[in-house]
C-alpha cells in the first residue's frame, strides 16, 4: 500500500477552486489504480478519512483500508439497511464500501465513491480480457496432472516444493458462470500463495478444482467453493490430499464421492463415503484380518475399481468416474468378481466388500497377482462375515440407531428393495404391492432415516444395520394383511 498521502481531501490548498480539488481527487485515484486494485482502496479510505472495503459476497472482503474495518464492511455489503451511514456502489462484481468522517461533505464522499467504483471496473475489464486465456491455461494444466505429468505442471507454475494435491469435481445448472465466480473469489495465481497454488478449470463439462500444497492447506478454498455451490446448486465431491502421483485416483474418488453429494450436504469428502462409522466400531483384529482375506486376491488398480464401483452404485457411472469406457468397466469387474468368486451385484456382497476396503489395513501391496483364476482354499468369502465382527454390542447398538425406528412394513420394504438392487418394480412384485405403494414407502423410509437412499454407500450401510437387527416376522410372506395388498400396521 502507499506511504505518502496527504492529509484528506483539501489538501490541494485552501484557495483552490472545487474543480481543482475534485481534480486532484481523481488525479490521485487514478495513479492509485495504475498500481493495485488494493492501493486504489487505499487511497479512497484516505481521501473520505475513514475505511474503504472491497467486499465480495463470495470471498468476503477482497481488500480492506484498515484491515480491521474488513468484516463491518463485509456485513454491510449484505445488509446496507443496518449501515445507513456507510456509501455503497457496486464494482466489478464486488460492492465497495465507504465509511467517512462524519464532517466530510456528502457531495465529496459520493464522487470519491463514484470515481473509485468506476475505476474498479476498468480494471475488472481489463482483468477480464486476460482471463479467457488464463482460464484455457488452468483447464490444460488440470489435464496434464490428470494425464500424470506431474513435473510439467509443478514446472508451469513454479511451484516444484508442492507435493500434494486436494481436488473438487461439481456439477450443476450453469458450470459457466459458477466458474467465473469462483476464479473471482479465488483469484488464482500460477506463482501460487501461501504454499499453495489452485487450478481451476472447466474439464469434460465439470468444473476441476485442484489446489496443490505441502500435504494439508488452510482450508481457503474449501470455504469458497462450498459458498460458491450453496449459491449455484452445485454437488462436489471431495478428495485429498493426495501425492501428486496419484491425481488420476484422487480424481476417481472425487466423482465416487460426488454421488453421495445433496442438497443438504452439497460437497462430500472421499473418505466419508462408505460406512466409515461403523468401520471404527468394528474389533480391529479380526475385522482387519477378514478384510485382508477378501481382499488378498486383488492388486491395488483392482481395489481402487472395485472401491468406486461400489460408491457410484453401477458401471456405467464408475466408468464417468475413471474415465474409461462402461465396456472396459464391465470387462475389468469381471475379471475382479472372478478373482473374488462372488457375485458383485449381490448387495451382502457390495455392503461386505464396501466394508473390507475400509479396514485399516487392506492387505499386501499387490495382491497375490493377476494371474489368480480361481478362490485360495484360505481365502475368505465376501459373503458372510465370520463371527465377532457385525455381531458385536457396539455394532448392533449402531444398526439399532439407524434403523430400529422403522416401522415393520417399512423395515420389510426396504429390505427387499435392497435385495433387488433398489429396483422397484421387482421388490413391489415380490411384496404384491402397487409399485407407486413401494415408492411411498421409500420415501417414508429416506424421510425416517434423514438419509439418501439414491446414494449406494448408504444402501450398503442400511443392508448392514438391517441384517444385524433382523427380526423373524421380516419375511413378506409372515406379515399379516388388510385389504388384500396393504401391509396392516403392526
């Protein structure tokens, strides 16, 4: 910021005339801008003796004169009606906040205001013609760390000391505009700040958050993107921090995560998809051998497939997810359902593996090979859990939770739902209810639950706690009836 200001704005001489003051007003102002956008505040805080805040409703204050006056010029922003002797204009998509001496002539106050919102948007145009190409650059450099040329980006951006990477992947209505408001708020550099350094961008018609760093960050842009999804319905998934090595898995378990995402949670973290609750409740000894088990035929790649498969709910999105074709998809989880000798549409069978590749420890670093063609007598069966694993008091008291204040009918509906791959019209067949019946009963259920029932990791978490608290009156066909088709309350 600069040092040499004047005293206030009659500081070109008491027998000046007005136009000469308001002359070398704007003469300052503008040599002011000719620097910074952050100078320009600056100065008009100077010239109406009192604070000036550039606030965006995204990143919260841009630039504050003094910087303490940074969070009452936020809030004034959003509610100028409890700041009637604070001066607003708006300015380059921002709002510029005034906040004079009370001596200070009003006429004075409103054209320091008017020349320094004008000036603000000159230089938000000029920004904006050179962003279209910083945007293309961003968006290239998001797709060589996704092709894996890690030391090309870390070269472009000089940042060769950041070592991992944190990356968002969200969709939603109007990609375009979520992108420009987000680079706004962002304001990224490629020489980085703060041991950090964010690329944005535009790939495959989602908009590609990476923030790159030293193994954890401050959390700046987590805030920003989640301000920027909440006001433009977008859903993100989350992943990281990662080494840059491993961009194109960080990248999968992004969009694996990203079909967990509601509007009530709006960005969902990889690693809070897929019973993560009920894995530390779990006896770490046996549970941790059991899964080291199942899962000792497959290699990492197979593990990392298998793993988004099961949060995506099927191949064709697992396949969006890793960027490969639905047939490949298909070909590389039969190879792994062989390896396993199970059947991966089965739902104990996704919910007991969803749960084995949450174990602490997942076994040896490279399975046993790919030329496995058929199950180790050793091995165990995703299947069935062996005993002291689910039948324990604290996994029981954790079903019981999530579950137990279901209603019988409901209970039965849900179950059987599961068990057809949550397809309705098969379950409602079995049941012999109507199919719009089921569909209300559903909804029941997500509503009693507070849970998502379109979401696959959850599907697996309700088949777990309702296999643990399995009563005998759940069979369809033991359930009493009223009207023919209707289950009667119990």
């Amino acid at each position: 910021m600069s040092t040499t200001h004047t005293t206030g704005p009659d500081a070109a001489g008491p027998g000046d005339s007005s136009r000469t003051v308001r002359e070398a007003m704007a003469d300052r102002l503008l040599r002011a801008a000719t620097r910074s956008g952050a100078q320009l505040v600056s100065e008009a805080a100077v010239l109406v003796q009192g604070a000036a805040v550039l606030a965006d409703p995204i990143a919260g204050a841009v630039y504050s004169t003094p910087a303490t006056a940074a969070a009452d010029g936020v809030h004034a922003a959003a509610h100028p009606q409890d700041h009637p002797h604070h001066v607003q204009r708006p300015a380059a998509g921002a709002v510029l906040v005034l906040h004079p001496a009370p001596t200070l002539p009003a006429e004075h106050v409103r054209l320091v205001a008017t020349t320094t919102a004008a000036l603000l948007e000159v230089r938000g145009q000029r920004a904006a013609e050179l962003r279209a190409e910083q945007m293309r650059l961003h968006s290239t450099l998001l797709r060589l760390l996704l092709a894996g040329h890690t030391t090309s980006v870390t070269d472009t951006v000089r940042a060769g000391g950041l070592t991992h990477v944190t990356l968002y992947r969200l969709t939603g209505p109007d990609i375009p505009t979520a992108h420009q408001v987000l680079w706004r708020a962002v304001r990224p550099s490629l020489a980085g700040h703060g041991g950090a350094c964010a690329l944005i961008g535009e790939v495959d018609g989602e908009l590609l958050v990476a923030e790159l760093h030293h193994g954890s960050d401050d959390g700046r842009v987590l805030r920003l993107v989640s301000r920027v999804s909440e006001r433009h319905d977008l859903l993100a998934g989350l992943a990281g921090p990662l080494p840059l090595a491993e961009t194109p898995t960080a990248h999968a378990d992004a969009a694996a995560a990203r079909h967990s995402a509601t509007p009530a949670h709006r960005i969902v973290p990889a690693d809070a998809v897929g019973t993560p609750q009920l894995a530390r409740l779990l006896p770490p000894g046996p549970y941790t051998a059991w899964a080291r088990s199942v899962l000792s035929p497959l290699t990492p790649d197979h593990r990392h497939l298998l793993l988004v498969r099961l949060r995506t709910g099927s191949a064709p999105r697992a396949a969006t997810a890793l960027g490969l074709s639905p047939g490949t998809v298909r070909t590389r989880l039969r190879r792994v359902a062989a390896l396993l000798d199970a059947d991966l549409d089965d739902i104990t069978v996704q919910a007991h593996l969803l749960l084995a590749l949450r174990a602490p420890t997942r076994g040896d670093g490279q399975g046993r090979g790919h030329d496995q063609e058929r199950k180790n007598d050793g091995q165990a069966r995703p299947e069935k859990l062996p005993s002291g694993i689910l039948d324990t008091d604290a996994a029981r008291t954790w079903a019981v939770g999530l579950v137990g204040g279901l209603e019988p009918h409901l209970r039965i509906a849900l179950a059987c739902w599961l068990r057809h791959h949550a397809r309705t019209a098969p379950a409602a067949t079995e049941l012999h209810v109507h199919r719009t019946t089921l569909t209300t009963w559903l909804t029941r259920c997500a509503e009693r639950l507070g849970q998502n029932l379109a979401d696959a990791a959850v599907r697996a978490e309700l088949h777990l706690a309702l296999e643990a608290t399995a009563k005998d009156g759940d069979d369809p066909r033991a359930l009493p009836r009223r009207g023919g088709r209707t289950y009667r309350r119990l």
